[in-house]
C-alpha cells in the first residue's frame, strides 16, 4: 500500500437517532463531535437517523403494502383510458 493516501481508520462511535442506541465500531468517517464511552475514552460521535437497532427490516416490525387497494385504484382511475373511439 502507498503510504498518506488512505484515510485514518479508527474506533467512531455511531448514534441511533430514531431508537437512541449507540454503537462503538470501527471505521474511516470522522466527526468534530465527540463522546465519552463506557470503557472512560473519548471517541468521534456520528449520529445517524437510523441504523439497524431501528431498521424494520432488521427490527421485524415492516409495513405491509396494500397492493390490491393500489391496483383497484389504479384501474378505477385509467378504466376508460385506450378505449376505442
């Protein structure tokens, strides 16, 4: 590797600001916030608007679509729509 062309690699803190849960990870994004951690060091904090501690996906809480309520609004709205003339 080149030597002064990649980015500092280190331990950042991210914060859920949805679910407001912290994670201590490693990682080359950097920040003028800082926290102090559980274990008494000071880290970069980046907060972020959701992760996975609030994802549905990875929560199990998801939204079921109403697709036969959009395809019937769909065909109500274009039902004349091609027809011969």
């Amino acid at each position: 590797m080149k030597s002064d062309i990649h980015p500092k690699y280190g331990p950042v803190v991210f914060r859920d600001l949805a679910s407001d849960t912290s994670f201590l990870t490693n990682s080359t994004a950097t920040s003028a916030k800082t926290i102090e951690w559980e274990d008494g060091n000071t880290y970069p904090l980046i907060e972020v608007e959701i992760s996975s501690a609030s994802h549905p996906f990875y929560t199990g809480k998801q939204r079921i679509m109403d697709s036969a309520g959009r395809v019937e609004r769909f065909n109500a709205r274009f039902k004349g729509f091609g027809g011969k003339k």
